[in-house]
C-alpha cells in the first residue's frame, strides 16, 4: 500500500499477488484508521513493510534468483513430488536389501553386481540433486536449522559416498581381497532406512500446501505456514492443529514457535470455530473465542463485541498484532476481518473489505481460485455491518417479523421441477429451530406452483415471530438435487432489523450453495427465493 496526499483526499494503492485494486479514502477516514494501518508511519505516507511484499507474497516474475527459488520451491515441495521421493527412497531401500541378501550367493554374477552398483549409484546422485535444490530454495541458513533436514542430508551424503567407495572396491582386481569391507559398506548404507522418517516431514509439508491451496503462505525464517498479513498488524491463518490434523493444518507447535519469535508478548489469537478449540495456555492464555459454525455468520453483537475487543488490543501498544482464523482462514475469518476493515474506516464499505481480504488471501501465481469471502450470507453480514456502522455503531430498532410468504422463480430444473419434494426449517439464532414446513404433505404451508411463470408460491400457515438473525434452510427428497454447505440444497441468513418494505429478494448468487458456479447446470439464472414478510397482528 503507498498512500499520496492529494489535497483533502488521499488515493490509495494497493498490489499484490498478481491482483491490483485502488480506491479513495477520504482524510478523516484515513486519520481514523491511520494506527489500524501502521502506527509509525507519517501523516500522508502510508507504506506496507516487509509482511506483506515479503513472505507471504510470490517475487516478481523473471530471470531473477529470488523467482527461481519460489519456482523451485512450488515444484520440491508439492505433494505429488514428496510422495514419489518416498516411493523412490522405498524402492532404493528395497533393492539395498536384495543387494545385502543376495551377495554370497556363489550363482550371482558379475552382471549382476553391476546391476545393483548402477542402480544404488543412480539413486544416490537423484537423492545428492534433490537436496541440493532444497539446500538452495530453502537457504543454508534455514534448511541446518531443522534437525530433521540435518540427519537427511547426512544420510544422502554418506549414502553417496559409500555409493562411490562401493564402485571403486568392486573392481574386479580388488574384488577378493576387499569382500569383507564391501559388505561392511553395504550394511552401512542400512542407514538410508532414517530417510523413511525425515521423508515424513516433507511429505506432511507438502500435504499442507496441498490443502491450503492457493492462499498465501508465510514461508520465511524457516516457517511454512497458512498464514497471511492482511495488513501489518491484522493476520488471518487456518486452525492451529494438533494430532492427525497437524498432518494437513497448521501445526500448533509451529504456530506458537511463530508468534513467540516475531511478535513476543505482543499478539493476540481470535478463534472463531465454534467446532473445536485447544489450550489457550499455549499462547500464553491471549486467546478469544467466538462460536461461530462453518459456513455459518457471525451474531452482529458478536460483530460489534469482536471489532471493539481488536481496536483495544491493537491501541494499547504499537507493537501489537491479531491473528484471526477459523477451520481454514477462509470464509468465517474474512468475515470478521472485514467486519474490522470497516470499522476502523480502514476501508469503509463492505464490498471493497471483501475484495481486499480476497486479494490479499489468495496467491494468485499459484492457483486462480478465489480465498476470499464466498458465502453469500457471511458477504451479507459485513454489508448488514457497514450500515451498523454508517448508524454510529448501533443495530438499527429490533423488527419483529413474520414470514407470509415464500416464492421460489426458476424451480422447473431442481428435483421434480414443481418444489413437491422440498421442505424448509427456520431456525431463530443459532440452535433453535422455531419452524418447519413440508411443501408435498401440506404441513404448515398451502404450495401453489405455476408451470407458466415457473414460480412456486408457499403460503406459511403458523409461522412464528421472528426477530434478529434468522437462517432459513430448504431441503429435497430428491437424490437429484446435490447437498453441499449445512447438508442442504440452499439456504440462507438474514437480520430482521435490515429488511426493507417487508421483503427479502435473493438471487441465485446470493443463496448458500447456488452460489457455486458447479451447482448451475441445476440452478438457472433465472432461480431465486423472495420472502414476504407482514407484521405481528
């Protein structure tokens, strides 16, 4: 980001990851959120530090040292390269120990022999190049520091050596008076079997990037990680893992060895899973916890507590940061993020919050797919919050609403074509769910379906008052109709307090899990649910 001052408006310029985006802020704006931004910057001089053009950014495209060792990272530490390292270390291994077994038999030829000496040479050299490329990505002064890497490159190394002592002594002239030494060396080399371990942690690595995809990974000082600064002092991460799931997330060692190294004392963690928690003692017991679902939105109390608790932590001391996560550092992260975007006049309206976090989580020279905020109704809760804000941080007046009516355009692709065999469940906060109705049996509803207009009208029979956040899921009998987010065909999360003229239009894009451009060969452009409301009598 660089900031210019230009007269009572400051233009703003943000780049990275292969995105570009600009916009204005306007001076108190940017007053405001000046300290949010970077506390020692000067007034008209905004400048981004090494965080965000550093680790967690790819380097420029050319012939440059630094953009050959990204590339050469993406290719040693993928997945599928790890896994054929593990199956040629195997195999190496494995033609050893037919080696060993079989060098007394009198019938084994000379032919034979060289077979073997060829084929544990060649191992060894592709083993000698591979970490020398490891070596160089990495840097000398990173790869030692890992034991792990350290007992590995010991092993390829004295492995080679003896590959090529092994070659030497096998001259037929020394053959005899050498026997005894040459199997000695051979049950050396046992020592490869180390490489099945250290092999292990270079596999777990790539399992995570694998599951990370594209999203930014911080990949400094000897750290790997799902970790991105969104801004100098706000990083968004996926969950601190531990046990199996360490093997594909984040592992949470790594995760407090990280903190602890670049911001001691000085971070706080927010933890918005409401699926699975760890020790705050780890952290040294500077953790929040907001229970969010997956897929799910944030209460606006929760939205307002969350962004108040982050202004007083980041205003105590200059020198702190938040780090933010949820499952994946996606969808429930940004959310929240964006929430305080907006809140501290950073960015002040809710789509260019979300276009900032989707550019600044997703690495776009690694993958094309967006890491940004992608469920509609979490989208629709940080525009819920820009309103909150614009209103001085104030929910507008509680409304007490009744759904009358629902009506479903375009449904002639889903299911049976009529709605016959859908249902809805309105469900009033989190756990409660206040109604459900049964559109082919009639429960709680009069269905009316116009094959003309292709619209199914749903009259709600006994539907209860509804008041503040309100999700409404609708589920098929149909095994035509696919399931994704929440097991369900589509649903969706709205606050009463924001519905206008008493009705609520959704369109495709705008409803969890039509959302997916995988999910339109059943839901057209033309499919959309408008719900009426009417007032309590």
């Amino acid at each position: 980001w660089v900031i210019h001052k230009m007269g009572d408006k400051k233009t703003m310029f943000l780049s990275g990851g292969g995105a570009l985006s600009c916009g204005t802020l306007d001076k108190e704006a940017l007053e405001n959120a000046l300290c949010f931004l970077d506390p020692e910057a000067e007034e008209g001089d905004v400048v981004w530090g090494e965080h965000l053009n550093g680790a967690d950014s790819p380097p420029s495209s050319g012939c440059t040292v630094e953009y050959l060792r990204w590339r050469l990272r993406k290719v040693i530490e993928n997945f599928v390269f790890r896994l054929i390292c593990l199956l040629l270390i195997i195999t190496d291994i494995c033609v050893l120990i037919a080696d060993l077994a079989t060098a007394s038999y009198p019938s084994r030829t000379s032919e034979q022999n060289y077979i073997f000496m060829v084929t544990g040479l060649v191992f060894s050299c592709i083993f000698v190049v591979e970490v020398c490329i490891r070596i160089f990505v990495l840097r000398p002064s990173v790869f030692f520091v890992q034991w792990f890497n350290v007992v590995d490159f010991a092993v390829i190394m004295i492995s080679f050596i003896l590959c090529i002592t092994d070659v030497i002594l096998r001259d037929q002239k020394t053959l005899a008076t050498n026997f005894r030494f040459i199997v000695v060396l051979r049950l050396v080399r046992l020592v490869r079997f180390l490489r099945i371990y250290t092999e292990k942690k270079n596999v777990e690595k790539g399992a995570r990037q694998l599951v990370s995809q594209n999203k930014r990974r911080y990949q400094k000082d000897g750290f790997d990680l799902d970790l991105t600064y969104v801004t100098e002092r706000v990083i968004a991460m996926s969950f601190p893992s531990s046990g199996h799931m360490s093997l594909y997330r984040n592992p949470i060692k790594e995760v407090v060895r990280f903190f602890n190294t670049k911001h001691p004392n000085h971070y706080r963690i927010y933890n918005l899973c409401s699926e699975r928690k760890y020790n705050p003692a780890l952290f040294g017991g500077r953790v929040e916890r907001y229970l969010i679902d997956d897929h799910n939105v944030p209460t606006i109390l929760d939205m307002l507590r969350f962004a108040s608790s982050v202004k007083d932590w980041l205003n105590a001391d200059k020198d702190n940061v938040i780090a933010v996560h949820c499952k994946g550092g996606k969808g429930r992260t940004g959310t929240m993020i964006c929430v305080l975007l907006v809140d501290t006049g950073a960015i002040k309206n809710a789509k260019d919050s979300l276009d900032f976090f989707g550019n600044r989580r997703t690495d776009l020279k690694v993958g094309k797919k967006f890491q940004g905020v992608e469920t509609p109704s979490q989208s629709r809760f940080v525009e819920y919050f820009e309103k909150v804000k614009k209103n001085g941080s104030k929910i507008p007046e509680k409304k007490v609403l009744i759904i009358s009516k629902i009506i479903i355009t375009g449904i002639s692709t889903v299911g049976k074509g009529n709605g016959s065999d859908f249902s809805v469940e309105i469900r009033q906060g989190k756990d409660k769910i206040v109604f459900v109705a049964d559109f082919g049996n009639f429960r709680n509803c009069q269905p009316f379906y116009e094959p003309g207009r292709d619209q199914l009208e749903v009259g709600l029979i006994n539907c209860p008052p509804l008041v503040d956040e309100i999700r409404v899921l609708f589920n098929s009998s149909s095994n035509k109709v696919p399931k994704y987010y929440e097991d369900a065909p589509f649903y969706c999360w709205f606050h009463t307090s924001f519905i206008e003229q008493h009705k609520l239009v959704l369109t495709r894009e705008e409803l969890d899990n039509p959302h997916k451009p995988k999910t339109w060969n059943i839901y057209t452009e033309k499919f959309g649910v408008t719900f009426i409301f009417r007032d309590p009598s």
